[in-house]
C-alpha cells in the first residue's frame, strides 16, 4: 500500500506541477493576446482618427468645389442671360422632340406645325432673294467679290513679308551693334 500511496503522491505532485506551468503558460499568453489587443486597438483608432481626417477634407473640398460652381453659375446667368434663356429653350425644344405626338395633339396642332413650316420656308426664301437683290445692288458680283478678296489678299501678304523683312534688317542691325 505504501507504494500506491507513493505513487499517489507523486501523480499529485505531478499533476500540480503541470498545473502550475499550465498557468503559466496562461499568464503569458494572456498577456501577449492583451498587448496585441491593446496594439490593435490603437491602430483601428489610428486608422478611424485618419479616415475622419480624410471624411472631413472630402467634405470640406466638395463644398468648396460646390460653392465655385454656384457662383460661377451666377456669374454665367448675369452675364449672359440670353444664352442662358437660348439654351433652356434649345433644350426645351430637344425634349419636346423626343417625346411621342399624342392623338390630340396630333389633331389639334400638325396643321398648325405644317403652317409653321410654310411660313418659314417662304420667309428664308424672301430673306435669301433680298439679299441677294441688295448685293448685286451694290455691285457685288461672284467675280468682282473674287477679285476684291484677291486683291485683299494679296495686300495682306505683301504687307506681311515687309514686316518680316523690317523684322529681320532690325535683327542684323542689333547684332552688327553687339559686335
């Protein structure tokens, strides 16, 4: 009996042994798993301080962005106006394209369209004939504009070449002086 006593013993002993480094073990890995934590812990608030920082930039730069477009909007509508009025209308013509002609509307208003047509078709052509009236009432014809754009031209060139030549006797004569 004694010998199992002893070998009860000895399990014990060893049982406690291996408890004791178990817990030990336990220490250790708990704090390394609270120092990592801890680590980690910093480097997600790190990483939110600096997403924040870069939130609040983007923010900042698209209302700044915002703001120059409204007031170079303004700036546009004040200065021009008519552009602004021409290109609404343009647009709201380009819709009105594109929408699909209802029954009612088609019986009601494609005379009225056909009319519009006629009418501006007659106005362009009376346009283009009193104009072409007043040109040859001033004299100007296809061959005698021909003649005056030649001429033209012609005057532009040669003054072109004397202010080169100018350019260039200017040149000479700054550099002989250097010397």
């Amino acid at each position: 009996m004694n010998k199992l006593t002893d070998n009860i013993d000895k399990a014990r002993a060893a049982s406690r042994e291996r408890l004791e480094t178990a817990r030990e073990k336990a220490t250790q890995t708990s704090v390394v798993a609270r120092e990592k934590m801890s680590e980690s812990k910093a480097r997600a608030a790190a990483l939110l301080g600096d997403g924040r920082d870069k939130a609040t930039e983007s923010v900042a730069a698209t209302r700044d962005a915002a703001k120059k477009a409204i007031s170079k909007s303004e700036e546009t509508i004040s200065n021009s106006p008519l552009t602004i009025v021409a290109g609404g209308a343009a647009l709201g013509i380009l819709i009105g394209m594109m929408l699909p002609k209802s029954k009612t509307e088609g019986k009601y208003v494609s005379n009225a369209g056909r009319k519009i047509n006629e009418t501006a078709r007659t106005a362009y052509q009376a346009a283009k004939d009193a104009s072409r009236e007043q040109i040859d009432q001033l004299g100007f014809s296809n061959d005698n504009m021909r003649s005056q754009f030649k001429d033209l031209f012609g005057k532009a060139i040669d003054a072109a070449k004397t202010a080169m030549a100018a350019a260039q006797d200017a040149v000479k004569e700054d550099n002989q002086g250097k010397k």
